[in-house]
C-alpha cells in the first residue's frame, strides 16, 4: 500500500503514547487527527523523572508488595498509600492485582516488558537523531542506591536477574559509587549501577514531538473532551466530542489515567487505577549531581534535567483528585539528606509542586493492541511508572497495527481485553 493509500486516524489522548503514535503513523502516510481533553502541555508525561528504564523489567504486582504496603498505609509520609473507598473499581482493581503480586507474574512478564523498554531505548536514539536532540537524552545508566543489608540483597538478586536477561548492571561498592559521583557526598551501602538505562528532559521532548508532527501534518484538537462512540457493524463510525462529530478510518485510545472511562465509553472494560505522583525542580545541586538516581528505601527518583535536579515520588491510588497533600511531598524532601547528606533541602511552595497521575493496570502490565470486537479500534496505555519509558515502543506498535504488520515486540500478554 502506497502512502497515497493511507487513510486517517484519530487519537484520543495527547500524551507521550498519543504523539509518538501520531509521528509514526504520520511518516507512514495516515492523516492523523489527536483530540485531547487539555492543551497537550500539562500531562503525566511532563512531571514525570524522565527515566529511560529497561531495569524497570518487573511489573509493579510483584511479590512481596502487598505486605509492604500494608505497612506503609499507617505512615503519612509513605512512599505508597491506597486511599480507603468504597468504589466497586477500587476494590475489582485490588482483588486482580493482589492474584497477580506472585513470583509467577514476574517470571512470565519480565522477557516482555524488557523487550519493549529495550525496543523503546533504541527508537530514543533514533528521535534524537530525527528530532536534533534537542531533549537532552543521555545514556549515562541509572544508580539504584541502598543503605540497608536488606535492601543490598534484594538489589544484588534483581540485578542478577537483570544480567541473565542481558542488561549491563554493575554492582558497586560505597567507594565504587562515590567514584561515579565525585562532587556530592554520598550516605549509601552501594549501588547498582544500570548501564543500559537514560534519562531526558520531559517538557523539551514533548515539544520537540509537538513540533515534529505538526511539520507532518498531523492535526492538534485541544481542549476537546471525547462524551461518546458510535458503533455500526462492528467498527467506530463516529467520535463524539464537545467540539462536534468527528470520523476516521482507525481510532486509538492512549488518553494515561483516563483511558479505562474512555474505552468503557466504547463498551470495553479496561482496568485502571490513576497513581497520583509528585515531583518538582530544585538548583540546591548547582549541577553537581551527574547521575540519575533511585533512592531505594525512599522510593524517591532524583535525575538531572536542564541544569537543574527533578526530584519525584509517591504513588497514591485512589480516584482522579488534585489535592496536594504536602504530607507525601514532606516525605520525598525529607528523604534527600539520607543519601546525600550535604543538601537539606526547603520545603517546595504548593504552587511549585507537580502532581500526575500514573495509569496503573492491576497486573502492572500495559494495554497495547487491537480490540478483538471493535475492527477499528487500537488501545494504547496502562504503562503506570514506565508511560515515557516505553512511549516510542508503544507509538510505533499502534503504527504497525494500524498498518496490519508484524510488530517490533511480542504484544501477546498486553491484550487491552484480558480483563473483559
């Protein structure tokens, strides 16, 4: 089929997933059309760390999760916390992701995940070439650093997996990780150090990806909430929006913590829970700091971004909200002096804290894939901590699907219907 061929799509959903789905299918020829709820600058993909992760490899239902958990819902500062609520999705979503927090899960699920976020990596690569780099990618590796004996093991266990699976890990000492950071103390047992992981600037991707695509064509549909979906013999024939009726050969539904309401508007039932997370800038470091890092006991990232330090954590689950509960963000600054004991840092003004909210599927795995009932229709999303990581993996799949071709990454367990 020749580009002239090419028909058009709508996305619905302006994030990473829905933009880099927007640049592939433009380049292959599809008239695209990307309808979102904002003004495509203020989503999880802005505030988020950064990170480029293949060490991310285990699903966030993973042993041993529950009971820390538990533990961590009578601690106001806690990394973690699942607000109390009476909602029958609350507790569906809880029910499947506790029968899916088992070794068994990760063993089955790790290949997969890895593969996409190492098809996602080079395709960073590639963009930065496309797009001029213009989004700071560095491939410096992430430190995973540890204070305890416990945490030590869990680590050096993980990082072994990790090498089977062919990752670079390095496992350091003190004095080994203090030498990849000579310009800041550091409080730690050691580190693992992931070589094959990066890190970029959030904001300057998405602009760069804003701009790329509109040099394509691709049309931008701000401030357009998407009510409804026709459906006549087996496809989508017409989206309902607040900005009238709009039609296309393909729809795909990305839309990050919003995407299980939009795809039940379609009569799919795709779990989701949004994970409020936190973050905000700080120039205490004065461009110092030459690693991202994951401080693991804290659960807090730290990474180096435009000259300055993004610090980030917390994930509250619970319903859509946009308190800011000073609480978690006490517990993420607090967090900081532990490892890097020069800097104590202020309290961020409320104003200056960003807050996004992660789409969490229960098996902590993504949806990514053709409906099995709906001929026309792509699902893209549920990448909870991982929605940048894997956005190009996850845009040049929908590309490929699109366009009934093989895909660059086995999608089989990512089925958007394994819960229907």
């Amino acid at each position: 089929m020749s580009n002239l061929d090419k028909g058009s799509v709508i996305i619905v959903g302006g994030g990473i997933i829905g933009l880099t789905s927007a640049y592939y299918l433009a380049k292959g020829g599809w008239k695209v059309t990307v309808v979102d709820r904002d003004d495509f600058t203020d989503n999880c993909s802005y505030g988020n760390a950064g990170m480029i992760v293949p060490s991310h490899f285990t699903p966030l239902a993973a042993p041993g999760i529950i009971t820390q958990g538990i533990k961590w819902l009578f601690n106001s500062r806690s990394p973690f916390y699942v607000k109390p609520s009476p909602s029958l999705s609350l507790i569906s979503w809880g029910l499947k992701f506790i029968r899916h927090a088992n070794e068994q899960h990760v063993v089955r699920s790790a290949p997969d995940i890895l593969a996409l976020n190492n098809l996602s990596k080079d395709l960073y690569n590639e963009l930065a070439n496309e797009l001029g780099d213009e989004f700071g990618l560095e491939c410096r590796g992430i430190l995973m650093l540890f204070k305890t004996e416990k945490t030590a093991a869990e680590e050096v266990h993980l990082a072994e997996q990790a090498t089977a699976l062919g990752l670079d890990v390095g496992i350091l000492t003190h004095e080994q990780v203090q030498a990849l950071e000579p310009d800041v103390k550091l409080d730690v047992m050691g580190a693992t150090h992931y070589r094959s992981d990066a890190h970029l600037h959030p904001p300057a991707l998405m602009a760069s990806l804003i701009h790329r695509i509109k040099q394509l064509g691709v049309g931008l549909k701000s401030h357009t909430e998407v009510k409804g979906f026709e459906r006549n013999g087996g496809k989508i024939t017409k989206v309902i929006t607040t900005a009238g009726e709009l039609s296309a050969d393909v729809v795909v539904l990305t839309g990050g913590a919003w995407l299980g309401t939009l795809a039940k508007k379609t009569g799919l039932t795709v779990p989701l829970m949004p994970g409020k997370g936190y973050s905000f800038m700080t120039n205490a470091f004065e461009g110092k700091v030459r690693h991202p890092a994951l401080l693991l006991e804290a659960r807090v990232a730290l990474t180096p971004m435009g000259g300055k330090v993004r610090i980030g954590g917390t994930m509250e689950l619970a319903p859509v909200n946009h308190h800011v509960n000073m609480n978690r963000v006490a517990g993420i600054v607090g967090a900081i002096p532990d490892y890097y004991p020069e800097y104590r840092l202020p309290m961020p003004e409320k104003q200056a804290i960003w807050h996004g909210f992660r789409p969490c599927s229960p098996d902590g795995l993504p949806y990514i894939g053709h409906s099995s009932t709906i001929n026309n229709l792509i699902v893209a999303g549920g990448m909870g901590m991982m929605g940048l990581s894997l956005g190009p993996a996850a845009g040049k799949i929908v590309s490929e699907l699109a366009q009934g071709e093989k895909t660059s990454a086995d999608i089989r367990l990512f089925d958007p219907e394994r819960f229907n």
